[in-house]
C-alpha cells in the first residue's frame, strides 16, 4: 500500500533468493526514490544520486562540482554545527562518502538502525538548505588541492588524463575534472571571481529534485520508509532543471589513428588500445559490448592473451567498455607487456586485430552467447549480499540509466542474442578507429609533449589504419581460435542439509599433518563454499632467496594453471595460490558443486611442479619490477611498510628480497622447491555448502599425495618447527621514532604513522581500546584534516599485529613536514583529554550501545564470514566467539574505565604509554629531517638508527600462533 503522493507500481526484477521488498516512489517534487525492506539488516544506509557531474563544470572553474561535493558535508541551515553530520553518523556506529564522476555526484552512508531518522535528516539537508561558509570554503580548497597531490604521481590518474587531454577540446570529456589550488583559489581570483559565490550558482542552477535519486535501505515496513522520506526530502527545490546531456563525440578524425607513446612513473610497458563505440547502455539487453568483452579478453587456450603468454611476450590482458555515457563510450583493450613484448610492439598490434577479424569472419555464435547468458543469470540469482552502503550506492546508479523494472539487474542479464548489434559493435573496433597508447619508461627523453595538470610527458603520432593491415599480414603465424564449452558452469545449484546446528568452526580433524577447521553455511542460503589449505613450510621464510623463491613458485603455479582454470573464475569459482611468511596458502571460493575438481588440479599441480625456464624468466622479470616500483608507493604507505617491519619479528625488508633477485635463476628454484616441501603442516579451513565428510575427502586426499606413498614429497614439523608470530614489544613511557627520506624524489608528501601499541588480546582492554578509538576517529578526523587541513589522507585506526593491539594517526602532508604533523597529533591528544573528561553520559552511553550493534552486525556474505574466522585460525587466537564475549565485556565498562584507560596508554606523557613515530620526509621537508632528529632529546624518546639492531634488542610477545593444538616441547 502506498502513503500519499505519486505512486508508480512497478514490479521490480529481484534475485530468486533475495528476501527484501522494494517500492519505487516519486514525490511531488519529482524526486525519485526506491525504498528497500531489510528486515535482517544490522545497518540501514541511504544513497543520493544528482545528475550533474564534472562535465558540468564551468570554464576555468575545473573541478568546482567535486569541490561541491566536499562542501556540503560541513553544515546546514538546520545543522549549523560544522561537521555535526559526520560527527553523528560517526558515533552511531556508522561511515559516509561522496564521490564524483563525470555526469553524476552521489553521496551515501550508513549508521546502525535504530539512528536512521536523525541521520536520513541531516543527509537530507544537504539537498535543501547547505551552508557552504566562506571560512570552511578556502579550507576545503585546500584539502581538494591536498587530494589532486596524492594523486600527481599515479600512473592510473596521470594516462587517464591523458586519454582525456587527447580528445576534442570543445567536448567535456577533454576537462580535468579534480580540480587543485589554481582552478579553485588563483586563478579565480585573477580574473574577480569569487569561488563561493560560483558554489553557490552551481548549487543552485543544478541540484533540482528531478535530477535526483535517492536510495533508503531500512529495517521498517515500507509504508514508514515512505512517510519518513516524504517528510524529510519534500522540502528539496524542484527547478525542473532539464537532464543535463552531452551531444557530441569526444574524438574526432585527428584524434583516432594514434600512437601515443607516454613516460608512466613506474617501470614496465603497456599497451592501450581505446576504440570510440556505441554505448552498450542502448542496448544493454543484448551486451554487444559483454560478449566482445568476453571473447577477446579471453585466457583459455586459443586466446589471444594464451598466445602472447606463450610467446613470453604478455603478463596480462583485459578488456570491456569503460568511462561510458549515454551519449559516447570507449572499448579498452589494456596488455601489460614484458621485456620482450615490448619489443614486438607491431606484432602485437597485429595479433589483437588478427583476433578481432576471427570473430567478425566467425560471426557471432549462438552457444558462446547463451553460456554467457547463462552465467550471468546464475550470478544474478545466487550473488552475495552485499553491504547496505554498497548495495544502495550500486542501485542509485542505476536508477539514472534504466527503466524501474532493471533497477537491480542493470546490465548484468543479457538476455536477447543480436547477431547484428555484435557485428555492428565489432566493425567499430576497426584499425581505423583506435588510439593506442603505449606506456614505458623507454620513451624517457623521446617524446616531445607534456600533458598540462599532471606533467606527464608524451608524443603523438599518426598511425594509419592501412599501416596495421600491412602488419596484420605480417603476423606470427599462431592458432587463434574461439573458446570451447565451458565445464565449470554448475548445474547442481542444491543446498545441503545441515545436520545440528554448527554455528562457529569447529576442529573437524587432526593429524601430525594437518588440522581440519569446519564450519557449514548456517546463515546465507546460497550454494558456495570457501576452502583454504595453509602450507606452513618453515624453509620457506629462513631468508630473503627463500622468500623470493616461494614467491616465484606461487605465481608460476597460478601461471601454469591459468588456461585451464579461467573457465572457473568465469563460471564464478575463484582460486587462488599465494605466498605467506610461512610458506603459501591455497584458497578455493565460488559454487560448491565443482569445486572439488578445480582444488584437486591445483593441488596435483603443486604436487607435481616443474620449473619451466621460459616462465621463470618472465615471472621474475615481473617479480623485479614491483620491487622496483616500491619506491613509488605513496609515502604513508612506506610509513606502514617500516612500521611493519619495526613490529614484525622475522620479516624481511624488500630491499634485500629485490638484492638477491638479480642471482636466482631457474635451477636455484628446482633444488629449492623438494626443500620446502619437505617439512610441512596443512592448516585447513572448509565453509560453506558442504558436508563435514566431503571436507575430511578432500583433506585425506591431500595428505595422502603429500604425506604417504613409497615415495613422500612432505613429513610432518617436529614440535620445534611450528610457526609462530612473534611482535616486537615496545618500552613504556618510551616514544620510538624512526625517520626516512621518501623513496621517491619527485614526490613532495611527508608521511608520519604515529601508532601507540597498548596490550596483547584480551577482551575488556580490546573493547575499551575499539570504544576510545570509535570516539576520537572523527573529532581527529575534523581538527587535523577539515581544520588544520594538514591533508587529504588523515585518519586514525586500530591496528591488530597478530593479536597485539594498539591505534595508529596515519597522515599525508605537503603543508607539514612529519616532525610539525606529530606537534600537531599531540595537540589533538590534550585537546582529546579534556573533551573525554567532559563528555557526559549519555554520549558515552550512545557510543557503547554504537559499539555493540557494530559487534553484533552480522556478515553479509559466506566469504566475509570465512576472512573473520580464518583471521582467528591465522593468528593462533581461535576466539570463535571474540564478537560476543566482547560484547559482554562492554556492556559493563565504565566511563571512568575508558578515561583511566586514556590517561594510562594514550595521553601524552603518560607513564605506561608505549609509542612508534614513523616519519617519511618527502622534498618538500627533506631538509627539516637532520633538524628534527638534531633536536634536544628527551630522555623518553629514542631514535631507531637500525631496524634490525633494534628488532634484535627488543622483548617479544609471545606467538598465540603454533600453541593450542600443536605439539609442543
């Protein structure tokens, strides 16, 4: 029954097993809303979407919509306070965002249930009454212009700039769109503009009603969903403002048949090959785009991406449309290339068209589509619940491109085959209709342009279609050929039942080879499961070439199983092999009914590896490039790195690991390989859709090729050899600093991770901690970014080192260097101490009761729930029941506790307080580093000169890891 106002009946394509209700409304002031019924839900969450973006942004105010974005965060009319909204939503348990795209603006959060009205009110004012204040206007300029910094020297932001940079410049999608200091503040001020006001006119001429669509996902009846959003968004001005569209291509003649040759940050090559298509969204029934997508980004036998690995020339291939309108859309084709590839950069060329000419002369094939068509319907009816903040965001999308009844399947259900729609989309993928750009560090000094906002620099050249025919002739002779039939599409789609009512793991098995965790789907009704083996091979983490060398090993497996295992990945059955610090791990996720069959060719894999020197020669050259790319992480992510490695006992520095690469070479990986092996014990995890005695096959099988026969590759640890988890444990009342020059000169950002470490797992001092930490993330969030506006990245969060726990201020600067940034945490510290020893009880109170309800949230989705008690198996805790028993715990701390709590671990000064100040000094501050460790030191702080001599000095806590249920001397 609908309440009042316009009501359009509409019946909504749902999953078969979704249980929520949805109602799409539309008020009177043409706003568009769809309310969604949860009536399981932990968290209601809410999505507003505007059609305007940054295609609307006026000349030489770029980036002025995401700086709006920003803007009607801090305050409105009805909320004055600055930063009331996120103040609120942060302490009832919740998290909110924004972000902005080229022709939409979407705002969204989520908060626990029972404080949705007053936040959904405080979100809605955004929309009605902003205050957007002149003071908080040249601040946020500065955090915009902080956020297009961190982002000057990432290669994805600098080459998509420079796709747009290439384009007709009279189209938007030629703009930059991020906006900085100059488009915002200088500039402006030049030519007599005021900013604000040009805020205020852009607001006003485009945040109508009827450009809007709003999301509410709540736990009520639909009925009071609706009552409470008439009531709170009626009030947003309807302009009748007319759908904002942009008519027009953003690439014309001159900008198609190009080579653009472009210098990236980071070592390596690729390839991009963008063609100017139809947007699929006119025909999303029928997926032109998905099935060519399918097809050539193909990776199973025949492909073009089987053929470039096999030539040694090729690591990765994707394709798919991107950056689409309903106007104009591009097909990508993105090929990372090694060494050699980059070298036979005219093959390749000629490869790709030579592909796409099999497919035209092919014609589009009936079963390739229906299988597709078939895939995505089971993926459609069997997806994972999502979070509601996710899940709402997602929707609200859609809700501006398609009609009510696709509002939830968008364009995931191809359902009409079109021969014609794909013929027509694959002439458009001709030789003269493509722009390729060609990334590498080989053109450094070669190219002759430079793109304006990010510097990157280039050249263009005019590549005639008639040019890639000639090559085309020319090309390797290779068997391109379509994929067949795809085996690992389930047709067994069946729930098992489940016998008593498991609802935590429990150990299924043991043995001196391994241990069997077990834990059936009680919760998510879908038929999945999720299996893990943990290879624990202490040979494996003994020294940096060991470390190297499983490294290798695990992505040579991967490489080796790859053809073969794609058709699994997209039938939905996910696997994956990956090193750890104690060897590697196999994780198979996805439909049960074949999974048995993808773990059992994995695991014959391992059992029966070879080291092929052709495919060691392209991994290690992979391997060395991430290592060589460290040094352009940004610098708060050194700053963690360091951290870690100050922290964490036994690890190895990628300094070292990238030293000893250079002299491994195959034959060091063939004697390596038996040796790991030789001692090893299986950590094993079984969830899902299946049965306790399906679990114990599978790991009776694996032992058995392991660990039996005449001729064994594994024996079990001796009790000596388990692994462990060892942190470093830090000194009370003693502040550590160790401080570093950014690893990349260019960079101008200093760093500083200021983590205070406080106690090894236990409940009550882990609830205390996660309550302090839930009332201080957003008052330090407002004072030391939207205030002090010292940077974009500015954030404070626990941190859990194997069952060790403390927080951590991580913060990214150009306006401080990190000696100023940690006066300035320090001063939020005090600031802290006297708003804790004034809050009164009743906030305290609402924080505990937020808290709880985040405690209690229950998972969404079978994989969420496996990654929470893997951590617990991981770690060595095994505490099951950590959300409970803490919750227990909580329920009866204290607000003295928590300032007794604050005083002895986290106040400046405080005598039991155990600090780590990571410091990275980017160029702008590289000479205050000799100053700030030249300063008078107190005798409570200590300069770590050595990582290593420092990590050998110190006490450890002791390893919950390798304990309980392992023998022991």
């Amino acid at each position: 029954m609908a309440v009042g106002g316009i009501t359009d009946e509409v019946q909504i394509i749902k999953p078969r097993n979704d249980k929520r209700e949805y109602r799409r409304i539309v008020l009177q002031n043409n706003l568009q809303v769809l309310l969604i019924r949860d009536s399981e839900t932990d968290k209601c969450a809410a999505s507003m979407d505007v059609r305007v973006g940054s295609f609307s942004d006026p000349e030489g105010l770029e980036g002025l919509a995401h700086f709006l974005e920003h803007m009607l965060f801090y305050a409105s009319e009805k909320y004055p306070l600055e930063d009331s909204y996120s103040k609120y939503i942060s302490e009832h348990g919740g998290s909110t965002n924004a972000f902005t795209s080229s022709e939409h603006t979407n705002y969204y959060f989520d908060v626990n249930p029972d404080c949705f009205e007053e936040a959904l009110d405080r979100f809605a004012q955004f929309f009605i009454k902003p205050l957007m204040s002149a003071d908080a206007t040249t601040r946020e300029i500065k955090a915009v212009d902080s956020e297009n910094q961190k982002n000057l020297l990432s290669d994805v932001w600098r080459m998509n700039q420079l796709q747009k940079h290439l384009s007709v410049k009279d189209h938007p999608y030629h703009k930059f769109s991020t906006g900085n200091w100059d488009t915002l503040e200088v500039r402006p001020k030049e030519r007599g503009m005021d900013t604000r006001e040009e805020l205020l006119r852009f607001y006003n001429e485009n945040y109508s009603a009827n450009l809007m669509h709003l999301v509410i996902y709540t736990k009520d009846g639909l009925d009071k969903s609706e009552i409470l959003v008439r009531s709170k968004f009626q009030d947003i001005l309807n302009t009748d403002r007319s759908c904002i569209s942009f008519t027009g291509q953003p690439c014309d003649s001159e900008s198609l048949q190009i080579l653009v040759k472009a210098v990236p940050i980071k070592q390596g090559h690729k390839l991009r090959f963008v063609w100017p298509i139809t947007p699929g969204i006119r025909h999303y029934k029928e997926g032109p785009s998905r099935y060519l997508g399918h097809l050539i980004g193909h990776e199973g036998e025949g492909s073009l991406f089987y053929i470039l690995k096999k030539l040694g020339w090729a690591t990765s291939l994707s394709a798919g449309e991107s950056d689409w309108t309903y106007e104009f859309s591009f097909f990508k084709v993105v090929i990372d290339l090694t060494d050699a590839g980059h070298e036979h950069f005219e093959d390749i060329v000629a490869l790709l068209f030579k592909y796409i000419h099999l497919l035209q002369q092919s014609g589009p094939c009936q079963w390739i589509f229906d299988e597709l068509a078939a895939i995505c319907e089971t993926s459609f009816h069997y997806q994972d619940k999502i979070r509601p903040i996710d899940y709402v965001v997602n929707v609200a999308f859609n809700m501006q491109f398609y009609a009510p009844k696709d509002w939830l399947v968008g364009s995931s259900l191809p359902s009409k085959f079109n021969p014609e729609k794909i013929q027509s989309a694959l002439k458009e993928l001709s030789p003269y209709n493509v722009r390729i750009f060609w990334e590498s560090t080989k053109f450094e000094g070669l190219t002759d342009s430079t793109e304006p906002w990010y510097g990157t620099a280039y050249s263009v050249e005019r590549l005639p279609g008639s040019t890639i025919e000639e090559w085309i002739k020319k090309a390797p002779k290779e068997d391109l050929r379509l994929p067949g039939a795809n085996v690992f599409i389930p047709t067994d789609l069946s729930l098992k039942t489940v016998s008593g009512q498991i609802n935590l793991p429990v150990l299924l098995r043991k043995t001196p080879y391994s241990r069997l965790w077990f834990k059936p789907d009680t919760a998510f009704s879908t038929p999945k499961a999720y299996v893990k083996i943990d290879f624990n091979c202490p040979v494996s983490g003994n020294s940096p070439e060991s470390e190297v060398l499983t490294e290798i090993f695990t992505r040579l497996l991967m490489d080796y199983l790859n053809e073969y295992a794609y058709d699994a990945q997209v039938a939905g059955l996910y696997y994956g092999v990956t090193n750890t610090d104690y060897g590697f791990q196999v994780t198979v996720v996805g439909y049960n009914h074949k999974l048995k069959i993808l773990l059992e060719t994995v695991v014959h894999q391992i059992a029966n590896f070879e080291v092929k020197p052709d495919r060691f020669a392209v991994i290690k050259e992979l391997i060395t490039k991430e290592y060589q790319n460290m040094k352009f992480q940004q610098p708060y992510q050194q700053a963690m790195y360091y951290c870690s490695l100050i922290l964490q006992d036994q690890t190895w520095p990628w300094t070292d690991e990238l030293e000893v690469l250079p002299h491994l070479e195959a034959e060091n990986l063939v004697k390596f390989y038996p040796l790991m092996l030789s001692r090893t014990f299986l950590e094993c995890y079984a969830a899902g859709n299946i049965e306790p005695n399906e679990a114990e096959s599978m790991i009776q099988q694996i032992e058995d090729i392991f660990f039996r026969g005449s001729n064994p590759l594994s024996q079990a640890l001796f009790a000596s050899q388990y692994m462990t988890n060892r942190i470093i444990k830090l000194e009370r009342g003693i502040n550590y600093f160790y401080s570093a020059q950014g690893l990349n000169p260019s960079d101008e950002n200093s760093a500083l991770i200021h983590y205070i470490q406080v106690h090894q797992d236990d409940f009550r001092l882990n609830v205390i901690l996660q309550l302090f930490a839930l009332i201080a993330k957003q008052p330090a969030f407002h004072q030391l970014r939207s205030v002090e506006q010292l940077g974009y990245i500015t954030v404070l969060l626990q941190r859990n080192d194997s069952g060790v726990r403390g927080v951590q201020f991580i913060i990214q600067s150009n306006v401080k260097g990190p000696g100023q940034i940690e006066l300035r945490v320090e001063s939020f510290l005090k600031m802290f101490e006297t708003k804790l020893s004034e809050m009164p009880s009743d906030e305290f109170k609402s924080n505990v009761n937020a808290l709880i309800e985040m405690k209690l949230e229950k998972h969404k989705n079978l994989r969420e729930e496996s990654v929470f008690y893997w951590r617990e198996i991981s770690d060595g805790t095994l505490k099951f029941d950590r959300r409970e028993r803490e919750v227990e715990e909580l329920k009866r701390v204290s607000q003295k506790e928590l300032i007794d709590f604050f005083n002895e671990y986290i106040k400046v000064g405080a005598l039991q307080k155990k600090s780590l100040s990571v410091r990275v000094y980017g160029n702008l501050h590289s000479s205050e580093q000799q100053v700030d460790n030249s300063q008078p030191v107190e005798s409570s702080n200590v300069q770590i000169e050595d990582i290593f001599s420092f990590r050998r000095s110190r006490p450890l806590y002791g390893s919950f890891r390798g304990g309980y249920g392992h023998l022991k001397l």
